[in-house]
C-alpha cells in the first residue's frame, strides 16, 4: 500500500499525541537537509544501538550485590540523555523514575522500573521502525515516479 | 540561522565538543554545523586536552569548547579546571552543558566557565553561543 505524506503525518502525530516522542523529535527532522536527508533515522537507528547496549550495562549492574545504586543512577543519566536527544519522551520518563528509586535505594522500584523502560524502548522501537519503514517505502515511490 | 561569521570577519567560529553520549554527540555536532560553526567532537576530557595540546603544537586554533558535565573518570568540571589552570588553553571560553541543571553547575561558572545550557541544545542556545563567540572576540580585540 502506498502512504501518502498526510498519511504518514498522521502516523507521526499520533506517535506526539500518545506521548511516545516530544518536540526534540520535531528538531532532529529539522536538522534534516538535502546533504543529510536522512538524519533523523540514523540519530534513531544510533540511539536504538546505544540503548541495547545501556540495557545490557543496567542488567549487569543490577545483579550486583551489594547494589551500587550511584553506578546505576550513572547508566541511567545517560540512558535519560539519550532518550531525551531524540524526544523518546516516555523512556526518558521511566528513566527518570528509576533515578528516583535509586536515590531512595529502592532496588525493587529499580527492577520493576527497569522492565519498564525496556517496554516503553521495545515499544517505540516497533512504532518507529514501522513508521520509518512506511516513510523509505513511500519516498522510493516518490523517485519511481519522478523518474518516469 | 546565526550569522556565519564573528563580527563579519568571515571566518567561521571553530568549536571543540566534548560528550561521552554519542547520540548527544552527534545532535549538537549537526546543529552546530548548519548554524556554520566548525565543528570537532571529542568523547573524553583527555581527548579533548590532547587534541588542544596536538592544535596549539600545530598552531591552530579553537574558538570555544563546549563540554557536558557527566562524563565517566574526567567529568567537565575536572576538564574546566585543567583548562584554568593551563597557560596555554586558560582564554579559551568554555560552555558547560547538562541534560539537568545540577548542583555542579555552579561552581562551574564560579570556576570560569562562561554559560551553562541545558541539553538537547536548541536553535535559541546556538544563538548564545554566537553572542559569546563576539563578546569574547570584542575582547580579543581591545
């Protein structure tokens, strides 16, 4: 099927509207020219590497004992960093909470905090992959079609 | 978009990231490009300070260094200080930026540093940057 650009708008907005991506989203497809056109997806396909690799981090650092919470607040600012760099509003919400419960030392609200975030990153993950799919699939119709 | 050049001399202002995030890294690298600054990332204060000592052997220059302040061994404070306390990198103007405005800010700004931003950067914080750019410029001058 073949996605028109309001199609496709409307699949992003709803992305807003649910609170997945904020406005920082709307910044990096800004930074988007004809020399890089493409740099809003390889800022998310990064991000989505880093991440794999700050959840691997965190599930080591949880499984130490005694628990050093200072080390996992330290895995966790970046991973808040990050989500927040490409507007993964609600990953970066859950990072935060997490945060919270480190300063508390609360290492059950870490673990079930932490099984959060990676849902809310699986989530989007799928959501943007799709998008971005949709978004590759629709533009290469676009030059299909300019050069005929 | 910012003016392309300090005070119309035509030469684009150079500045030195310093982020141990990569995506961070690479969204104020893009954002500082198209607002036409030059730009050179590093990931670590070390780098940063051993690229500084390779430029100034090499007789070039950098305009600003902007740093985060959470980094792992040399945090951007720790790079602040070493750049004071050097003779050679002391007069270049350094931005602290953060994902949060912690504690630590302050006594960056007690330690020299010009300006602290919150990060992801934002078309309003380039335009700062440029204002410090001149100002530290007009002072070069007089």
């Amino acid at each position: 099927m073949e996605y028109s650009r309001r199609q496709l708008n409307n699949i992003k907005a709803n992305l807003f509207e649910q609170g997945y991506l904020d406005d920082q989203f709307h910044q990096i497809e800004e930074l988007q020219d004809d020399a890089s056109p493409n740099f809003l997806q390889e800022v998310v396909t990064l991000f989505f590497r880093d991440t794999t690799r700050l959840i691997d981090t965190t599930e080591q650092a949880l499984k130490k004992s005694p628990q050093d919470f200072r080390r996992l607040d330290s895995i966790m600012h970046q991973f808040k960093g990050s989500s927040s760099s490409i507007g993964a509003l609600r990953v970066k919400n859950e990072c935060s909470i997490f945060r919270d419960h480190c300063n508390q030392g609360n290492i059950e609200g870490c673990l079930k905090s932490f099984q959060k975030v990676k849902k809310e990153l699986a989530i989007l993950r799928q959501k943007l992959e799709a998008y971005f799919k949709l978004l590759n699939q629709s533009e290469s119709v676009a030059v299909k079609k300019a050069d005929r | 978009m910012a003016s392309s050049s300090i005070g119309g001399t035509g030469k684009l202002p150079h500045i030195l990231v310093v982020d141990d995030a990569l995506v961070q890294r690479m969204v104020t690298e893009r954002l500082l490009k198209l607002h036409s600054f030059k730009v050179t990332t590093v990931d670590s204060g070390d780098k940063a300070l051993e690229l500084l000592g390779t430029w100034t052997a090499a007789m070039k220059k950098v305009d600003m260094i902007l740093t985060d302040y959470s980094m792992p061994k040399m945090t951007g404070y720790d790079l602040l200080k070493r750049l004071k306390e050097s003779s050679a990198f002391q007069g270049i103007p350094v931005v602290i930026m953060s994902s949060e405005n912690t504690r630590g800010i302050t006594r960056c700004l007690e330690e020299g540093a010009i300006d602290f931003m919150i990060k992801p950067l934002q078309n309003s914080d380039v335009q700062r940057l440029y204002t410090h750019f001149n100002h530290h410029l007009q002072i070069k001058l007089e």
